[in-house]
C-alpha cells in the first residue's frame, strides 16, 4: 500500500508529518485529511490561521498529490450543526 504523508500549513509555519500513513489509495488520504482538520476544529475552535491553514498530502516521493483547504471541512461540519427538536 502507499505511504501519503500530511504536512500542515498554517500561515508561514509548516508542520511535518515525518511517519506518514499507509493508505489504500488517493480517496482514502482525502478523507483522513478530511477527518483530520473536522478533529482541529472541534478541539481548537475555527480561528483565523486555523481556517487559512491548508493540509498537503504529499507520497513517497515527496510529490504533493492533494492539497485540502481547512476552510472547505467547514462546508461538510454545518450539517453536524444542525439540531432539530
């Protein structure tokens, strides 16, 4: 299986993911990454640097095969919002 590592980018800060994950394939590193920035925001809050900060998954070979915006896991975490009574 491939190895896609998440490094972060928040404003001019990168953060490293030195160990990776090995995944299936391209769809499942989209929704780890997906899952990764709903957790951030549940336990960080959905500052401003946080929803600027973009998560880039890149391979073995260091090649950047998916970037995913913090701020587009907000579009998905609106419907968890949602109450009814």
């Amino acid at each position: 299986m491939p190895r896609y590592y998440f490094n972060t980018h928040v404003g001019d800060e990168l953060i490293s993911d030195p160990e990776g994950e090995e995944l299936r394939d391209l769809d499942r590193a989209w929704e780890v990454a997906r899952a990764m920035i709903r957790e951030l925001l549940k336990t960080e809050g959905a500052d401003g640097a946080l929803l600027n900060a973009v998560i880039e998954v890149t391979d073995e070979a260091g090649e950047v095969v998916l970037e995913f915006p913090c701020a587009e896991a907000i579009l998905d975490m609106s419907v968890w919002q949602v109450t009814k009574h």
